[in-house]
C-alpha cells in the first residue's frame, strides 16, 4: 500500500482499519478453533483509543 506523506493519522487508521480487522478476525478465529474444536465466526470492533470505547 503505497501512502502519500501529507497523509494525517486519521486518514492513515481509516484506510488500515478494514485490512487490519479482518486479519486479526481471521486469527481469532483459528484460535477459537483451537480452543472449541469447531470453526465460528467471531465479531471484532477496533477503536483508536480509550476515549472511543
């Protein structure tokens, strides 16, 4: 991914976040697996900092 330097942090975790999300619900997701025996969807939310939870 190629980013231009006038990019703020607000553009920048807006434009990680779907990329990020998905692999770490695909990581989670083989955990649960590992721990339950049996594959199921999980639900991650991803904030920017404590005030946003």
């Amino acid at each position: 991914m190629s980013l231009p330097a006038s990019l703020s942090v607000e553009k920048l975790f807006q434009k990680i976040t779907p990329v990020a999300l998905r692999e770490a619900e695909t990581i989670v997701a083989a955990m649960v697996e590992d721990l339950e025996g049996e594959r199921r969807e999980v639900d991650l939310d991803i904030h920017q900092g404590p005030s946003s939870l």
